[in-house]
C-alpha cells in the first residue's frame, strides 16, 4: 500500500510539468452511411449517404506529448436520402431526404506514436448519444414545375430505439497558432453498436464519416 501511495504521488507531481488543458469548439461535416436490413423479407433498403453536420463544446487535456484525453458534448444531423422516384404520370419525379438529430457525449483518447511528428495523433474512443429530433424532405418537380416540402418524424415512436452507441477511430493534426491556441483538424469514423430500430425484424444503423475543424484555447 505505501508503495502505491509512493507511485501515485509521484505521477501527481509529475504529470503538471507538461500537462495542458484546452477548451474550444469544435463543427463539421458528415456523411453518414446507413443499413436497414428486414430479417423476415431477406432485404435491405438501399439508403443512400447524405450530408449532414455536428457541432461541439470540447475540454482536451494533454497529459504529455504523446498522449492526450478529450471530452465532447454536442450535436449531430445524420442524413440518408433515395433514389429519384416517378409519380403516376411518369412525368413527375422526386427525391426524399431523411434527417436524425442526436445529441452526444464523447471520451476520447489521443495518441501521437511518432514523437517527431507528436502533433499528429491517432484517435479513440466512445460516443453515447440520445436521438431527439428528426424531418423528412421531399423535393423535385411535377408537370414541370420544382417542389419541396418538410414534414415531421416522430422521434419518439416506440419502433425507434432513441439511444445511440458508438466506436470512435480516427486520425487529426494540431495547427499552433502560439502558446496557448492551435486549430484541430481532425478525420473521424463512428462504428454503429446499437440498433436504431426497436422492431426485432429489423437491422438498422447509421455510420457516420466525420470531417471536424476545431479552434482550443489553453487555459
């Protein structure tokens, strides 16, 4: 036991000697990719990706130049959309867009593996997130002439499965703008580990790709 109490607190006082702590924001784009698999009928809906965003609070601690830990809570749109359909008349077409909002929370690790280049890093972790809004849009034309109209999803249909889970993996780069700024600008994948349909037939989830550009100021 003292030699645990010894080694904990020599890395208490180790570790401010480098240590940093960022605070910033943090916004993006996505694409995410979809699956919906009906188990019973033996096929899937052949979603398209679409584009979506996110935006986000974050706190990063860098414990030493190799290693870092973040924090993140925000907001998400994942997009899907169809293919062109025709109407009755085979004159008119349309084009559907879905849009899910969640709202997350990340705990992510970052790791710089060449300390040459220590401002590159690996990434990650987790994200939790609960979905809270969502809309459909249906545009194209009809006896020639351009339409589009918006209509609500009910996010809190009981087929729906409202929580969301998540793998973070990914690969970033810290720009300094001095001592105490520096752009992130960072290439995400969330890995899918839950269910987005609460229906037993069916396989859903949703995958997002993540573009992010972040700005973090040193406390």
């Amino acid at each position: 036991m003292k030699n645990l109490f010894l080694i904990f607190s020599f890395v208490c006082l180790a570790m401010p000697a480098f240590s940093q702590f960022h605070i910033g924001l943090s916004g993006g784009a996505n694409m995410s990719l979809w699956t919906w698999h009906i188990k019973s009928l033996g096929f899937g809906i052949d979603y398209e990706p679409a584009m979506g965003w996110r935006a986000a609070v974050l706190g990063e601690w860098q414990m030493n130049p190799m290693l870092g830990f973040r924090a993140e809570f925000g907001t998400q749109v994942k997009a899907n959309k169809s293919g062109k359909f025709q109407f009755e008349d085979m004159v008119s077409t349309a084009r559907a867009r879905e849009y899910f909002q969640y709202w997350e929370g990340s705990a992510l690790i970052q790791f710089s593996p060449v300390k040459k280049f220590s401002q590159v890093y690996l990434l990650a972790g987790g994200t939790a997130g609960r979905l809270e809004k969502a809309w459909r849009t249906v545009s194209g034309t009809e006896a020639g002439n351009k339409f589009s109209n918006k209509n609500a999803i009910d996010a809190k249909d009981p087929n729906w499965n409202r929580n969301a889970f998540a793998a973070d993996f990914g690969l970033g780069g810290n720009i300094p703008l001095g001592p105490n700024s520096k752009i992130k600008v960072e290439a995400r994948y969330q890995y899918s580990l839950t269910n987005l349909s609460a229906n037993d037939n069916v396989d859903a989830s949703i995958s997002p790709i993540l573009l992010n550009v972040g700005y973090l100021h040193r406390l």
